[in-house]
C-alpha cells in the first residue's frame, strides 16, 4: 500500500508528498513561467542554437574524405532519379516539364546549409504538384506565387514555432490522405498512359470520363506504357535482391559486387527506361519522321535567370488579375500547401532519423528558404519526396552536402540535355509516376490498425474517402477533425473504479478512483457519477485523485458543489493523494472546512475516528 | 513500493494484475460493447424508466396537502414575478408586450408532467429574448415560428442524447457570455429609461447613440425610471433581512413573521413595482388626459386562439417569405437557441437540485415539447429563468406542479388585465429589467478564478469582450473553441517526471514518467524527450506507464519507433505497469522482441541482469 500521509487544507500550505510513484510535481514546466522565458532567452545566443538554426556549421567542421565521396555518390544517383521526377511532376502539376527541373537545384542548395536532416533532397514532390494543380490549375504565374507565399508561410511558421501543428495530423489521417493522393495522381496519369482525353476534377468523375473515351485510344501508347510499367517494377524487384544474406559469413566479395550492380539497376530504373524511351523516340522521329506514340515536345533549354515572382499577370481574356485578386484565387492553399509539404518532410525525416530527433521548427525555416529561393527560378511548390529520400538513404548519403552534387547535375541538364527529353514519350514518364505512386497507397496499414485500436479506423477511412470526393484540403481538415472529437471525448469521459474498502479501524468506505484530468468537459459527468455511486449508501466516500493530473476552474466549482452536497447530506467526502498544483486550484473555491485532503492511511482512521457525522450512526438526511 | 510483476509479451496474454491503485481497468464501460446495448435496452422498459421519462409518475403519487400548499403560495408568488418580467422581456425581443404573456402558461403545464427540475418555471427569460431579437429582428412570424423549430431541435437533441454538448461550455466561456448579456440587455433598455431614440446594433453603437441623443431626453421618463430602480435596489434588500438569526434560539414568532413579511416584499418587489406606476399612469391619463412619461399602450386582450406556428407570412414589401426562406433567414439561431436555453436552464437545476442529479435529456425533451406547445399560442421561445427560480425555491416549493397556478393566473391576466397593462410607463418595465438583470453580470467569479486558475480567465474575458462585440452566437462559439484548444494543448503536452534510479542489485536505470495518455497530438512529442532524457547516458531506461490510461494506433506506431531506435542504439528500453487495454495497442504494432514489459521489481533486476547489451558495457553506437 502506498504510504499516506494526511493533510487538512485548511491548516495551511502543503507538505511536499515524497511518494515518487503518486503525488510529486513534474519537473518539465509548460514554459510560461518567468524562469522558463529567462532561459529561453540565454539558449538563443548559444552554440548549440547556432548548430541548431545552421545545422552547416555542426557537420562542416567534421567533414571529411570519407564523407566527401559519400555525398558524391548519392548525390550522383539521386540527380538520376530527380530529372525524370521533375519532368513527370510537372505534368501533374498542369506545368511545362522545364518547371519541375527549375525547383531542383537551388533549393537543394540552400538545404545544404540549413536543412537538418542528410536524406531529404528539396525539389517538386508528387503530392505537392497535385496540390499545386489543384489550387493555381496550370497557371504558371499562380503557381509561382504560391511558391513564394507558401515559402513565406513555412519560415514564419518557423519562427513562430507553429510545427506543432502538424502533430494534429495523425497516423490514420496521414495514411487516408497519402493513400487517397496516390490514388489520384495514378488517376491524372491514366490520359497520359492511353494517350486519350480525360474530364473531370473529383476521382469519380476522372475515372467515368477515361471508360468513355477508352476507345479513343491509340494502340501504341498503351502497350509503351504498360511495357514500362511492368519492366519498372521488374527492376524493382531486382533491385531488392541480396546474396549471400542468409549465409553464415555474409556475402562474398562476388556476391557483393553482384547485389551492388542490382541495387544501382534499381534505384536508376527511372532514369534508364526515360533514356531508353527518349532514344526509342528519337529513334522513331529521325527514320519515320514521326512517332507511333506521344511525346513531350520541346522544352526551353537553359537555366532561368533569377527573377521576382510574379504578382500579377495578364488572363487569356487580356485583363490584368492584380496581387491581391490572386491571393484570393489561392486561397487557404497558401496554409495548406506549407502543412501538408511539412507534414511529408517530417515524415521522411522520422524514417531516417535513426533514432535521433527532428526539429520540426529548423525543418520548417529550411523549406521555408528553399522555397523562396525557388520562387526566383519560376519553380513551383516543393519539399522532400519519400522516393528520392529512400534512394538518397541507400547511395550511403554522410551530409546534406549531397545536394550540391544533384543540384549541379539538374544544372547540367536544364543547359544541355533539354533538347534530347522532347523525344521522351508521354507514356513512359506516365509509367514512372504510376510505378512509384503505388506503393504509396497504404493498405497495408489497416491490419495493424485493426489489431490495435479498430476506431482508429473510423478517421483513416474517412480521410481517405473524402480525400478523394471532396476537395484535399477539406478531406484531411474533416478527418483532422474527427480525430479531435476522439481526444475530447476522451476528456469528457473518464473512466472509474469503485471500491467498497475497510480502513484499518474496520469502518467502511467507498473509494472512487477517475483515471484522469478532471477539466471542464467532463466535471458534470464525474460529479453526477460520485454522487450516485454515493447516494446509494451512506458510508464515507473516498475520492482517490492520484491519476488527476490536471484541473482547471471549471473543475474547482464543481468539486465545491460536489464538497458542499455531500456536507448536506451529512455524508462524509474526503479527497486522497491529490497533487499540490491541482489542490491549489480546489482550495481556491472549495470552502475549506468541506474540502479534506489527506495522503495516508493512519489519517483517514483517525478522520473517519473524530467525524461527528459518523458517530451517532443515522441516515443520511438533506438539511432543513 | 507498489508489489511488480513481471510479464514478457512476447511470451504470450497478460496476467491480470493484481495492485488496483495501478494497472486494473476501469469497470465503466463507455457502452459502447454489446452487452451495454443489451442492459439499455432491458432499461427502457421498466418503471424507474417510467419515472424518468415522466417524472410526474415519481412524484404524484407520493402527493399530499404540505406539498399542495406549498406548491399553491410558490405558484402564485412566481406568477406576481412573471407577469411584470414577461411583459418587459418582449420589449427585449422587439416584440408587443402580450407575446411574453402568451409564452407564460401552456409551457408551465407542459413542465408539470415532463419536467425534473422542481423549480423551473417554463417561460420567456432574458437572454432568449435578446437571442429572439438578434435572430427574428422583431417580425413575430419568424419568432413564432423560431420557437417551433427550437423546440423540434430540443426534443430531437434530447432524444439523440445531445445533451452532453453543453459540458463543452466551460464555467468561465459561460460567465463571459452571461455577463454580456446581462450588459446588453440593460443597454437594450436604455432607451425607454430615457425615452430617446438609440440606433445601432452593437454594444459600442447603441452607447455611442445614447450618448448623441440623450439631449433629447424627457425629464420625467429618467427620473420615474432612476427611482424604481433606486425602490427595487432597496426592497431586494429589505427582502433579505432576517431578523433574530444571530441569536442562539433562533427568530422568535414575532421576529419571524416579520422576516416573512420582509422576504414577500422583496419577492413581489416588480409586481409591486409595477402596479403602483401602472395605476400612477392611470392617474395621470384620467385626470390630465396624458401622461408625461411614456405608457405601454393598449394590449390586445384575452387568451390566444391555439393555431399552426406560421409557415410563411407576408413581408412589408407585399412579397410572401415561404418556409424554406424563413429558416434561411433564422440560420443558425435555430440551433443557438436550444443549446443557450438548456445551458441556461441546467446551471439552474444544478443551482437547486440539492445534491441530487441532473438529467439533462429529460430536460431537453420538457423544453423541447413546451416550446413547441408554446408555438401554438404564438409565443417566442423560452425556458427556465434563474430570477423566477430564485423566487420559486425561496416560497418553499415542492413539486413542478406549482406551475399550474403560475399558469393560472398568467390566463387571469390575459383575460381580465390587459385593459390595465397599457397604463404601466415604459421606464417602469425598464427599471423592472435593469435592477435584475445587473446582478447577472458576474464580476465575482474574477477572483477566484484568478486565484484557482489564471489561464482560465482568457476564454472568460475573451467570451465577454466577443460577445459585446459580435453576434451572440459568434461570441460563445470562439470562447468554446479557445477553451477547446486548452484541452488539446493538454492532451499534446504531457509532463513528465524523470529519476536516476537504482535497481536492488546495484544496477542504475533511468525511470521516465509520462503523467497522462498517449493520444496522436502527443506521441512525437513523447518519442522525443524519452530520447533527449535517454541519449545523455547509456542507462537501461524504464518508461513508466501506471498514468497512461488510454492510447491509439499513432501512439503504437511511435513506441514501435522508440522500441526500434533503442535497439538499434544497443540501450534496454523497459515498459513497467502498462494497463492491458494499452499492452494490447502497443503488443499490436511493436516487435514482441523490442518491447518488454514488467509488473514488478525483482523481474526488473531480472531483466538487467541477463540484458547481454549491459554485459560488455560498450558505449552505445548507432548499428552499421
């Protein structure tokens, strides 16, 4: 039994409780206190603020050859891996393919000196081109705009430390929206596939348009594409072969070798099926003069020169659309947009973390830059892409120096090569979002989800439902609100144990133990449970609050109509082990004399001893 | 020390255990399994259902002659009350003085039957009325019919068991937004006080126009007006004096009938009021032939014809507003009404249930079916109002049958009085509503709540300031969502308690105590201080989790994480006191192998003991 000891509140101030386990105060203040702010000032001039808010001046003075090649290699191999992302992006984004590659290189670079986390590639990201889409719909200008504002946004979410917000979304929610945007960019890229006309904003609508119009489609395009698809996933698979693992003494020096050449056929297979497609198109272009299948068509070659966004520009109808109006056709995709590019980083960055932890506020400020900086280069929105993380992780990245080397190859190739992608065919590149995107749909989550807690499917299904009827931003706002209504009823309804107990001088009495912080959604409840698992005898009730953590004043009114009832029914009521930060809040408004606290055994005896309503033994009765 | 049990849960189901203080679960079930279902169904046919529904069953019975004549002298008390506050609260509603009369008696009967709460008699209250004029503007159709419609809603909410609702409404949201009420109401009142035109919607504007045209004041509408107030001020204290209640035995007859004499002119103190101005305002018509202060003026008289809520009418304009226009028009205040009038009336029942219980769906369903019996007599809606119950329990009340006379002898007046209602001054009701209405403003709840909880004084003062400066409802509803957010910050931000202990065979480990539940918001923040506190050392670390008593999938995936990481850093990671019904989410997403969970000290040493990681004491490194 846990060591009591008593204590009257009206007697004075509280002894400290010294039973760790129950009673004591937690050491981690919520930082509003005075002391809290004067230490939050000192740590801001600090070394380790400096590492924090640059984290280039932690690793650079370490680094080293080792690390050096590291970061070429995967950089190297991630730049394969961005320019035909970049390119096939930009199709979902509604966007030219030049401006995928123009969001690839310089925010990579500012990265390099404030991003926190090695395996994080900035650049356009599957998920935010759709939404890119979705808000500007194919509008270069907005689109650019909104890489400007949305960059602002995220860097004064930065500063103002805002990241938290973020942690509303949760894991349900985050795999139904994931899930539901795979979905829909698989969707944007069927018209592609089959080189048809497809209509339509919602999934539903898509899907009925490209049934009706199937038979427009040429042969070609669809047998290239699913060709592709097939030999992506193919080399996939070859990519994930290991020899040798299962062996004693690991893999030989062949068998090494060996799984390195698969695990580059693999992570490059992007890169490889676009040149091989562009040598098939050029191929075709150059003998027939003209191509079976579609293909992209010329891209302006050359690196763009740094200029502001645009914060106006010219309809097709020759009216001018003025700042303010486009801010107001962007609308809440300038919040929306920052979140959920936030919500993806941090992802990433969790999944590759090892073990270390993620500042989200340092995250935040670094696409915040990087986005700025883009918005100069006619890029839009971008972040950290899952695929380009998972094989910047594999090339065996040290820094976030990497990005240099990715950055400069996407350089190189916006100078040079922007002539060969015209004869990239639709189709393939079609093929390479499609074999991606897939594996971001998450179904496999619902088993564990199941397993663990089945209501948590309730907000997962729902987000994914109406991620892909209403509009995105709506469909997770709702299934983050759902969520929501979880942890507040969790607040209004604690739960309780009841227990009839002996003290150590045989007199009965009832303990009544809630599992948890009594704040105002659930005080009304809690007083009308006591008071009926009381009413129902007139023994002395216990209320044990050794698991009420946290109070407010809504609690403390009606704790002392709860006190003041049972002094009226002449039914004793005394309060055990309650802690010295929510015993402050009760005796604030609690009259003292019905309000009892104690913290041991011996006290309730002697309590229940001295009580003159427990002597002469009658029943309980409301006062005159 | 609490006794530990040790449990593996790789090695299959969970012990029960045994210390009820830690780890049991709670024997309330949210009712949510099947057997639940089954009990509520079971219940719902027996006569304590009966009783509940109807809780006339519950007390007819048991009817005697104490209780008729204490329920005949509380009726016809409170009906010398509503009759002068029913005729004024329609001037707060913008609508002719009868429609409060006429809202005064079929509800009370309803109330009879349907009613739990002894000291509610039903009828038009002051914030219902300022809530009617914000939403119907004056145009008695719509008010009408917004009395119907409420009632549908209450009835519906009551049957859905909505009524939990109200508990969102923190005890500081609802003294901001009843002391705004009570402010606006006075200021509402101004105008006849001073028999000045005020224009303006809000708080600021009608001051500001007060202000402009109090020159245009009459100097005798403010003087009768000021000195009512300046009676009623005085009788309200007369009324509470009580004479002999110092001495030992208590008043003596003499001292007590003067005591009841002192109370009854408190309590009649409007009717009083009320009838003296009205029979000076007689006076002043039948010996001058005018009156120099303003009168109410002629009143239709007799007892409505019951009809049909008016589903369409007739606008100034000659255009017909049909149904559908009519609740566009009224919006939101359809909703507003029900959930303001419960808060109202439930603040009430629980300011004189003495102790007993509150159930606020059968309070919903009595308002609900007395507002829609009142929309038949064309009365706007209503509900309980605390100065009627004030009076009401102070004449010594018994059952909900004192509503019956109340009825009564608001249909008297209906019939027989009205001739003589059109000679009471306007100033005089306006008095009548200030001298009550300032003693809602409740600038008394400011110290405690500062002194129990200072951070509740935000959505106290916040709500009061809204709520002056918005619509009523917009006002109310940021208190809530503010009040709200503390919730979440809570369930986001749990407090930890972190120990360097040691084990009983001399083995140091760190004890991490999280103090609440592991919800969504706050996984990632957890994960990331148990490895802050973790990292520092390469102590085995023990997480313990008696206070967490609720957790979800998010929260699983984030121990998996947390477990993972820990191995992967070669440090013991060790779960003690994990609730079952937590055990089972974690068990369903960790690997059984990272996750260990014990009940009991000695299993603990066990574990440190054989734990080969601790063997050759290396410093923890990352795995290749």
């Amino acid at each position: 039994m846990i060591p009591r000891r008593k204590h009257n509140v009206s007697s004075g101030s509280l002894p400290a409780p010294d039973d760790k386990h129950a009673s004591n105060d937690y050491i981690l203040s919520d930082g509003t206190n005075c002391e809290g702010w004067r230490t939050a000032l000192r740590r801001r001039f600090n070394r380790k603020t400096l590492n924090k808010r640059l984290p280039v001046t932690a690793w650079l003075p370490q680094y080293n050859m080792e690390k050096a090649v590291g970061d070429l290699i995967a950089g190297i191999t991630v730049g394969l891996t961005v320019i035909p992302q970049s390119l096939a992006y930009s199709n979902i984004a509604g966007l030219p393919p030049q401006y995928g590659l123009y969001g690839s290189f310089l925010g990579c670079f500012v990265y390099i000196v404030l991003g926190g986390c090695r395996a994080v590639p900035a650049g356009p990201t599957a998920i935010a081109s759709l939404l890119t889409w979705q808000i500007a719909n194919g509008v270069i200008e907005k689109a650019i705009l909104l890489t400007f504002l949305a960059g602002l946004v995220e860097l004064l979410m930065g500063v103002l430390g805002l990241g938290f917000l973020i942690n509303f979304v949760s894991g349900p929610v985050s795999s139904g929206f994931t899930s539901a945007v795979a979905l829909m960019i698989a969707t944007s890229q069927v018209k592609d596939l089959f080189a048809i006309t497809v209509t339509g904003n919602t999934f539903l609508q898509q899907w009925i348009s490209v049934f009706r119009n199937i038979h427009t489609a040429t042969l070609w395009d669809p047998v290239l594409g699913f060709a592709c698809i097939g030999l992506l996933l193919l080399m996939r698979k070859i990519g994930m072969i290991k020899l040798g693992t299962k062996s004693e003494d690991g893999p030989n020096t062949r068998q090494k070798a060996f799984n390195k050449c698969m695990w580059l056929l693999g992570t490059c297979r992007n890169a490889i099926v676009v040149v091989v497609g562009g040598v098939l198109g050029y191929w075709f272009v150059s003998t027939h003069g003209a191509s079976p299948v579609r293909l992209m068509g010329a891209i302006p070659s050359g690196v763009p020169v740094p200029q502001l966004p645009p914060f106006s520009y010219v309809r097709g109808d020759n009216t001018t659309v003025d700042f303010l109006d486009m801010v107001s056709e962007l609308g809440s995709g300038i919040l929306v947009i920052p979140l959920i590019v936030l919500l993806e980083d941090i992802a990433i960055c969790k999944a590759f973390s090892d073990g270390g932890t993620i500042d989200a506020t340092q995250e935040m400020i670094a696409l915040g830059v990087a986005n700025i900086a883009n918005s100069f280069m006619q890029a839009y929105p971008g972040g950290g892409s899952l695929a380009r993380s998972v094989v910047c992780n594999g090339s065996g990245v040290k820094t976030t120096f990497n990005g240099l080397y990715t950055g400069l190859m996407v350089i190189l190739a916006l100078q040079f090569f922007t002539q060969y992608f015209e004869f990239i065919p639709k189709a393939v590149l079609a093929a390479v979002i499609i074999s991606a995107i897939i594996f971001m749909v998450e179904y496999n989550v619902i088993k564990p989800m199941w397993r663990a807690k089945k209501l948590d499917l309730i907000p997962g299904v729902g987000t994914f439902v109406l991620c892909l009827t209403l509009p995105l931003e709506l469909g997770i706002l709702t299934g983050v609100v759902v969520n929501i209504i979880f942890i507040l009823y969790h607040a209004a309804r604690p739960k309780f144990s009841v227990e009839m107990l002996k003290s150590a001088s045989g007199v009965e009495y009832l303990m009544v133990t809630p599992d948890r912080c009594l704040m105002f959604p659930s005080v009304d409840y809690v007083r009308r449970l006591v008071t009926k698992f009381a009413s129902g005898s007139s023994v002395p009730v216990v209320l044990e609050c050794t698991h009420i953590y946290s109070a407010d004043y809504t609690a403390a009114k009606s704790i002392e109509q709860l006190t003041a009832d049972f002094h009226a029914r002449r039914q004793p009521l005394y309060f055990y082990n309650v802690k010295p930060s929510v015993c402050s809040i009760f005796e604030a408004v609690a009259k003292p004399e019905h309000f009892v606290v104690f913290y041991e055994d011996e006290e309730l005896d002697r309590l229940l001893a001295e009580d003159e309503r427990l002597q002469p033994r009658k029943t309980p009765a409301a006062e005159p």
